[in-house]
C-alpha cells in the first residue's frame, strides 16, 4: 500500500518535468489527443487552454478545429490510466482497497489532480484477480489440492477481503500442471522411469491433488533425452561406455537414447584431446602414443578423431610457445623454458630471445635504480640551492643593515658565511655532475633495452 501511494507522486513529479523541448515538440507533432493522455496520465489538471496558448507561441502552426475534443478525449483516458493503475497495484497486494488514502495525499490535493473513483475500483479488481490467480498457481504448483480453495475462502472472509474464486481455480490449475511436469523433469533427470508415474498419481489422488498424465510425460519426454546427453558427457572422461549403461536401463525399463547419449560421449572425447593436445603443445613434448596407451587408466577412450584432434592442437600450443616474444617474456620473468620441444630450426634463436629477456630485466633494474638515484640527487639539488638562496639574502641582509657595527666579531661572521657559500656552491656542482651521470646512466640502460629487444629476431 505505501508503495502505491508513492506513485501518485512520482507520476506528478513526471509531469513538472517535462522540459520546454518535450512541451515544444508536442505542440510541433500536433497530436492533440496523445497530448491530453501525457496530462491526465501525469495527474495533471485538464488545460487545453493553457497548452493551446502554449502551443500557439511555440510551435509555429494552428491547431485543428478539433483539437479542443481530441485533447478532452485523450485527457479522460489518460486520467482512467492513471487512477487503474494505482488500483491495480493495491488489488494485487492482497489487500483492501485504498482509494481514500490515495485520494488525500499532499501531492493530490497540491496538484489538484481530478478523481476517479470508477477507474481506481476497475484496476483494483483486476489487481485483485490477480493476486489470487498469482496464489492459485503457487499453490498449485507445491502439490496442495483444490480444497485448498475453501481455506483460503474462510480466511478472505475472515478478514473482510473479496475472494475471487474463479481466478483462484484458474491459476490452480495452471499450477497443477506446473507441479506435474516438474515431477516428470525431475524424475527423467535422475534416470527414474516414466513408470513411476503410477505411484506419483496413487499418492496425489490420496491427498485430493488433480492428476495431469499428459503433463507429466511430455515434460519426462523431453528430459530424458538431456538425461541420456548428460550421461554420455560423464562417462566420457570416468571410463564408461553405452554397453553398461543400457544394460542397467534395459534392467529397470528406462527408455533408451542411445544416438544422443554417444554423440555427447564422442563430443566430450573430442574436446578432451583437444584439451590434452593443447596442454601438451605448451611447453611439452608430443606425446600422443603415451596418452593413448594410457587411455584406460585415466578412464578415457581413444576414438577415431583422437589422432588429428590431439595433433592439431598440439601443434597450434607449440606454435604459440615457441615464438622468441613468448621466449624473451619468459627470460624477464626467469620462468623455466622447454627449447627442445621446439622445431630444431629455431632453437638457437629461441636461447638467444631468452637469455636477452633476462639480460633485459637486469637492464631495467639498473635503470630503475639510475632514475631513483637522480630523483634523489635532483631533491637535493633543489634542497641546496634553496639554503644557498637563503644564506644570500641573510648576506645582503647583514651587509645591507645601517646599524652593522663594524669590528673583527662582524668580519669573522662575513668570512664564515663567505666559506660556507663557497663550500655549498661546490657541494651543488658536485651534485650537479653526479645528476648528470645517472642520468646518462639511464639513458644507456634504456637503449640497451630497445636493442635486447629488437635483435631477438
């Protein structure tokens, strides 16, 4: 209920706004009956003649002769929109019907939006259907007999709520049959036989549940192929074949999809050398006969694809392996290289790619190190010539001061700040050439980076 007296506001919030270029443009479309729906949908007052001045000022052209009609039309239905949608919201809840609260918001009255009692009360009982459609079908759909519907009759009586029995009965029954063709799905896909469905209808008929044959089966039907599928994709890779599996279906009267339970099996055999051809190309040798041989043991199967799949796959893996940017990228990070399994004509160009990827991270861990060492010299660079800055002005400063007397203590203080400028002027020439060497440090290191990289080919 709070949440559909919410609505009111926001339709009216939707209203204020609608931009200037929104107003404009209805006016230029001239649809004079899609104008007065977007107001009375909104909660807007009817105001043809607030729109038509509107119109006139904006956009360009007379309306119809008729607009006034098309206007008052599209308004009315706009305003029934309105008012059945907030009743169908409140009659889906369950609830009791809200109109007066609706009706006496702060937004309502501010607004002055017209009432329709009429139309609230129509959605309110179609929401109201719904809601006990919506709890027929759930009820039905958990296996509760029809009875059911007397309980939840008392109960609406009980509570002063209208009880749509009708539309209760309707999504009972479209629940029932729910409830049946999931027991038929969930029956196929744990390889229970469709006979089973005479013990599900003794049991239902004993708690009064109506009993959907035809339900049951196509949904069994249909899942006991996908069952067959699921079984063929499993045994592919545990070591089991068809020949087991129809003997125990034959053995407890399953029905039998042998065609689609292979075709999963031969297509998870596929996929499972293309996977073990694909693992081996990276990094290993070929070794196919060795996997073959030892099919049985890893409870696989060797199947007539198994040759070309495992081989194609292996061979794009060690193609992909064996480039010298894979090489090169496997040195910088010092991770083991197989050069052997590559084609002998590239090896020596392989070794070459992987010892310059590890001579490149050694280049650029010294060049890190050159740039760490002339951002720290270039901060104290700027640290000294701000002390030099400061003890020149306080020289100026002394030099410059009226009452300085004039003695040996004075001159003393003159020799010293003289010596000590002296001493920082060639600290900061020292930084300033030990600045410039790590920097050109970096600079080898970098261009020896570039050519590592580019004589890999």
């Amino acid at each position: 209920m709070k949440t559909s007296l919410r609505l009111i506001p926001l339709l009216l919030l939707l209203a204020g706004c609608q931009s200037h270029m929104q107003r404009v443009a209805d006016c230029k479309a001239g649809d004079w009956q899609a104008i007065g729906h977007k107001d009375g949908l909104m909660g807007e007052p009817a105001s043809y003649g607030e729109r038509k001045d509107f119109c006139d000022d904006h956009a360009g052209k007379p309306a119809a002769t008729d607009a006034a009609a098309r206007y008052a039309a599209g308004w009315t239905q706009g305003n029934w929109d309105a008012w059945h949608a907030l009743g169908s919201h409140d009659g889906v809840q369950g609830g009791q019907p809200q109109f007066a609260r609706a009706a006496n918001t702060d937004e309502i009255r501010k607004h002055k939006t017209p009432l329709n009692r009429a139309a609230y009360d129509a959605g309110w009982t179609e929401g109201n259907s719904r809601y006990w459609q919506n709890l027929g079908q759930r009820e039905g759909t958990a296996g509760m007999p029809l009875t059911q519907k007397e309980v939840n009759r008392d109960n609406a009586g009980a509570a002063q709520l209208r009880f749509d029995d009708a539309a209760y009965i309707d999504g009972w029954r479209a629940g029932n049959r729910t409830f049946w063709a999931d027991a038929g799905v969930s029956d196929a896909r744990n390889g229970t036989p469709d006979a089973e469905f005479r013990n599900r209808a003794v049991a239902a008929r004993r708690a009064g549940v109506d009993v959907q044959e035809e339900a049951y089966r196509t949904a069994w039907k249909t899942e006991i192929v996908n069952y067959w599928r699921n079984l063929g994709t499993a045994d592919a890779t545990s070591g089991k074949e068809f020949g087991t599996r129809g003997r125990e279906a034959k053995a407890k009267g399953l029905k039998i999809h042998e065609q689609e339970y292979r075709q999963a099996w031969e297509t998870r055999l596929t996929e499972y050398w293309r996977q073990t051809g694909a693992d081996d190309g990276y990094g290993h040798p070929y070794q196919l006969e060795e996997r073959m041989a030892n099919a049985s043991r890893a409870g696989v199967f060797v199947i007539p694809a198994t040759r070309d799949t495992y081989t194609n796959a292996w061979r794009q893996e060690n193609a992909r392996y064996c480039t010298p940017d894979n090489v090169f990228e496997r040195g910088r990070s010092n991770v083991g290289m197989a050069v052997e399994v590559c084609a002998p004509a590239v090896q020596s160009q392989l070794k070459h790619a992987y010892v310059s990827g590890q001579d490149f991270e050694i280049a650029a861990v010294k060049r890190q190190q050159a740039l760490a060492d002339a951002n720290e010299l270039a901060s104290r660079l700027r640290d000294g010539y701000a002390r030099l800055s400061r003890l020149e002005r306080d020289m100026r400063a002394a030099q410059e001061a009226k009452d300085r007397p004039t003695n040996e203590e004075t001159a003393r203080q003159e020799r010293r700040r003289e010596q000590e400028r002296r001493e920082l002027i060639d600290y900061l020439q020292r930084l300033e050439r030990q600045l410039d060497e790590a920097r050109r440090w970096a600079d080898r290191h970098d261009q020896q980076m570039q050519r590592l990289r580019r004589e890999i080919y």
